[in-house]
C-alpha cells in the first residue's frame, strides 16, 4: 500500500484576472516542480482555494495537474462538507490515477468525533484506495483528535494524516498514536523540523511551494540526523512562512511565485491581492530568507 514520505508543495491554483481557471499556468506551475526535487504535490487544498471552486472546476484541475505531471507523486484534495459528495469527487480522482486521495474534515456542521471517523471509513472503503485525513480546524471548523487514530487502524487503506492545526503536542499524539507504517505528515510550516525530527513522514505545506528546494534540503539533513541543519533551515523557512502570510492567504504565495516568473495567478474574490505596501513587506521578508539560506549552505 502507497504511504507518502519526503516533501509535498501544497500548490495554489493559478487563476486569471477574470477568475476563470488558468489551465495552461497550472501545467507550467506542476512542470516546474518536476525540477525541484521534491517527492509529490498536494493539490486543491486550503492553499489551492478549493472551496471557492465548483466541482467541474476541481476535475478539471485535476485533470491537468495529474496530466501533467511525470516524476512526482500526486495526492489530490476530495473533500466536501458531506461523505456522499467527498466519495463523489474521490472516485473521480481515482479513475484519473492520483496516488492518494485526501480530504479535509468534513467542514460548516459539527459531525461528532464517531461522525468524522465513519466519514473516513466509508471514504476508504468506498474508493479502495489510499486514503489521508487532513486536519486544519482553523479552516473547516471541526478538529480531528488523535483518538482517531483507532478507527484509522481499522482500514490499512487510511495511509495518513496531514495535520496542519498548529499544535505541537497534539502533533505528537498523532505520531504516538499512529498504526505501523501510518504516515502523519507536517502541514503546519513553523513546526516542519520539530515533526520530522519527532517522527513524522514528511511535509505538505504552502511554503514549499515558494521556497522547494529549501525544503528538500531540511527534509535531507533531518534524515541525515543532521539536527543542527535541520533547524537553521528552519529558520530560513520562518522567513518564507512570515511573507507567506502577509494579506489576504494566499495571496502573498502567489505574488511569490509569480516575481519568480512563475504563473502563481489571481486569488478569487472575496479574497483580495496584496496592496503595493505588503507586496514591500513580502520582498523584505523574501531577502531576508535567501540570506540566511547562503550562510547555511
């Protein structure tokens, strides 16, 4: 059974100014990472702006990310506020041949915490295929708890976890908790080197979309035991996750992307581009990162 492992770029959604979806920049932008030396790619999730997409725009950007990748891995967000829709979009991934499918937890309504794990089960055993939760309360609302992982132990096709909340300690009961093999997987960026160091299978967050390579270094230097490495690129990460996060998210990942001449597109209204004022902010931070990284390596 397919279990992740490396470094992920949890990759926006390039959109044009009219907010229709950018086909062509979402192949450029996948054809790029091929070339980063990054493991995979985690797509249609919080940073891709999924739920501002109707489903026929989600398949169609899966249809180009999956076509258009070569190399990597591919995992793509099907969650939906309802099993039966989260199921829907899943089978459609499926058919396509991501490696794995993710989901969010079920977000607006508060299912019980046997609620979310039947969502998960009936996933699983529905698709049969790989299946991740993915855990970003802070979004959906709900909030997966490590006791979960005993449902999860019940189905060997529930390969993972992306945990994104933010807190350490609960970070770490997932990977206390976590079935042989089970990959929990950091999504929370400022806690990238404490999860590796603590256990976890790798990293699927919005800064290694900005800054790959940097994160493919830590993630080497980590499985070299090299502690000391580790955590300096940490820090030249901060940098990247301080700019990342200026305005509107994602905003700031997309103005990144693009001053690398990359097709990073619009956000979709309501959400806002950033002003020239933040954009200042961004570069300071951005110049700040590349420094530090020269000094480490």
């Amino acid at each position: 059974m397919y279990h992740p492992a490396g470094v992920y770029p949890a990759i926006p959604t390039p959109f044009m100014r009219n907010g229709d979806l950018d086909e062509t920049g979402l192949r450029d932008l996948v054809s790029y990472f091929e070339t980063t030396g990054v493991n995979g790619l985690l797509a249609l999730g919080t940073i891709g702006e999924f739920a501002m997409m109707s489903e026929q725009e989600r398949k169609k950007a899966a249809d180009t990310i999956v076509g258009a990748a070569n190399r990597l891995e591919v995992i793509i967000n099907a969650g939906c506020a309802s099993t039966r829709q989260t199921i829907r979009m899943a089978e459609y991934l499926k058919d396509l041949g991501v490696d794995a499918i993710i989901a969010v937890e079920p977000y607006f309504y508060h299912p019980t915490a046997k609620g979310m794990a039947r969502h998960y089960l009936d996933l699983a055993e529905s698709v049969d295929m790989p299946v991740m939760a993915y855990n970003i309360p802070q979004f959906s609302g709900n909030r997966l708890m490590p006791d979960i992982m005993d449902a999860f132990a019940e189905d060997e096709r529930i390969v993972g976890l992306k945990d994104s909340e933010g807190d350490p300690a609960r970070m770490m009961e997932f990977i206390r908790r976590a079935p042989e093999g089970f990959s929990v997987m950091v999504g929370a960026d400022p806690l990238v080197s404490y999860g590796i160091c603590m256990g976890a299978k790798g990293m699927m967050i919005g800064s290694a979309s900005v800054a790959p390579e940097a994160c493919v270094d830590m993630y080497r230097a980590a499985a070299d035991a090299d502690l000391k490495k580790t955590f300096a690129m940490q820090g030249t990460l901060n940098d990247f996750i301080r700019a990342m996060n200026v305005g509107t998210f994602p905003a700031a990942v997309k103005y990144m992307l693009a001053q690398k001449g990359l097709p990073g597109g619009h956000v979709r209204p309501p959400l806002e581009g950033l002003s020239d004022a933040e954009k200042l902010i961004v570069d300071d931070y951005v110049k700040g990162a590349k420094a530090i990284r020269k000094v480490i390596m």
